[in-house]
DNA sequence: TGACATTAGATCGTGCACGATATAAATCTC
DNA sequence: GAGATTTATATCGTGCACGATCTAATGTCA
C-alpha cells in the first residue's frame, strides 16, 4: 500500500485550493461555452478574438494583433491564413515597409460583426452573476496579469 | 478607407470590456511564469496537475483524473504516456474491471512532491497581492465556473 | 443465452500556443 | 556605402485541448 502523503500535509499543494487551477478550469468552462456560441460562425475563440480587435480598429499588422491578444506572432501567423482562407481577412505585405503584413477585414469579414453582436449578452447570462460582479471580477484579473507581466 | 464602425458603437465587443479575454489573458500570464518555474522539473502545467491530483491520492483510474480536471480523456490519455515514459508514473488495467487503467505514482513521481512544494509560494510571490485577494479571486472563479457548467 | 446498450480508454484530425530558429527588409554604425 | 544589428514575420517541432469515432469490456433484460 502507498501512503498518499509521505511528506506532511503541504496544503498549497491542494489542487481545489490553488488560484491558478480556479483559472485553468475557468477559462476551459468559458471556452466550452464559447465554443458552442461560436460554431455557427465557424470561429474559434482565438479567431474570434482577433476579429474583436480588427473591428475595433482595422488595417493593423501583425505585430499590433499580438500585442493586443498577448500572443506570440508563431500562433498568429498560421491562424491569419486560416481567416484568410475563409475570406474573412487579406494579408497585404506594406507598401512602406516590406517587413510588415497589414491585416484587412474583407466585407464578409465587417459583415461579421452584426452576426457576433449578441455573443456578449449570451456570455452574460450563462456567467448568471451581476454586471458588476462581472466588471469587478475582470478588474481583479487584469490587476493580475500586469502583476504577473511585471514580476515575469 | 474602410471605416472601422460600420454598424455602431457595440461597447461590448470591445476587447478590454470583456471579463473573458481578461480571463483568456490572465491564464497565458500565470502559464507562462509557470513555465519558467517547472523548467527545472521538466514538467508543462497540465502535467503538474496531474501530479497534483494523484499527491492528493494515488491509485485512481482515467477518469478519476479527467473529472478532477475537468479535461478529457482525449488530452489525458497522450500525456499521461509522457509521464510514464517520464517514469514519473505507472499506467496498469484493472483487475476487477479490465476497461480501467489504474495511474501510480512510482518512487520518483512520489519524490518529486518535494521538490514543488515551493512553487504555490513563487507564484504568490509573483501575483503581488494580498493572499485574502487571491482567496478571494479564486471563490469567485469557482462561482463562475459552476454557473457555466449549470447553463451549458 | 444472446442481442443490445453502456462504459472506459484509445485513436485520429484540427487548431491553439510557444520556444528555437530562419529570412529578408530596414536601420544603424563607422 | 559596406557590414553589423535590429525588426517583422515565417517555419519547425512539441505539447495541450477537444470533437468524432473506434474497440473492448461490462451490464441489462427478454
């Protein structure tokens, strides 16, 4: 027979006890939500994201995308051809600067945005707590991350 | 020129307005300070889960795993090969019920405990905030969580 | 007992996510 | 203005994460 605690009790090491498992599992329950939401669209909660920040502010290139998403360009790259290749966005080498890729939603890509527009709403009720629990809540995390950045 | 408000304002699908991307965001911090703490133990953080959840109790089958998780079977399955290539783990069919594997820890995958008993503290040490924040932070992820799971 | 359903895991395919590295264009330095 | 450095993006390899599907073992019930 194995004991299950041959080193003493170590509580910070119970996994419902750990902030961070709360937001792993968290974030997966959101996705899975998302992920229903989104199916008729035929996004993904990543592309969706990237629509959320060309519909915001348009023509931007790729470097701009991931700074706003906090992703690195290796995950971007391959996801921009997929939304390209669904017609969603163009990917246009600039004229000024040759290095940079100049992301452009295409008219089915604006289009898009209509459809989308009742996603947030959806989210709300499934979350089932109040607006300001909800604002409070994403204040907390974001604390969190430049937290989290600064000490990185 | 493309405008960049075709069909108005739609404050909600602005990015930094959305609890979830805060969320989404947030994850990637903690993952990534994470990263650099299980580098030395040549471990990603779903496998350090993994080993969370047997320390806590060892001897348990796949599903075991997947519901404390929350993850499939599907994800589980390949990593849990690596663990026991890793020899941090055994992988056995039940006797009783042939359809189960039975996952241990072996001598080194137990070992390894202590050697992360110290992380809990690194990474509250890289959240900077008070620990009644984080304990609180976590009940209201969990609270979310649990409404999500009730509505999907 | 034999047909059917259920359960536990595994396999396959697709899409994130990132570290290490490559490449080409722009910029800096002397 | 040639060479070194930096910058923007792409490529490659590994590991999650899940939906769809498969297989084998178990359970059910006529």
């Amino acid at each position: 027979m194995t004991t299950n605690d041959p080193i003493g009790p170590t509580p910070q090491l119970k996994l419902d006890a750990q902030l961070c498992f709360a937001l792993y599992s968290t974030m997966h329950g959101v996705a899975k939500v998302y992920r229903r939401l989104l199916r008729d669209l035929d996004l993904t909660y990543p592309q969706y994201l990237v629509l959320l920040v060309l519909w915001e502010k348009d023509e931007i290139n790729v470097s701009e995308i991931c700074q706003r998403l906090q992703l690195e360009t290796t995950t971007l790259t391959p996801l921009l051809k997929r939304l390209e290749g669904r017609g969603l966005i163009r990917r246009t080498r600039s004229a000024e600067d040759e290095r940079q890729v100049i992301v452009t939603l295409t008219a089915e890509g604006r289009a898009l945005r209509a459809t989308a527009a009742g996603i947030p709403d959806c989210i709300a009720a499934a979350a089932a707590l109040p607006r300001e629990d909800l604002a409070d809540l994403r204040g907390r995390l974001t604390r969190l991350r430049d937290n989290l950045a600064a000490a990185g």
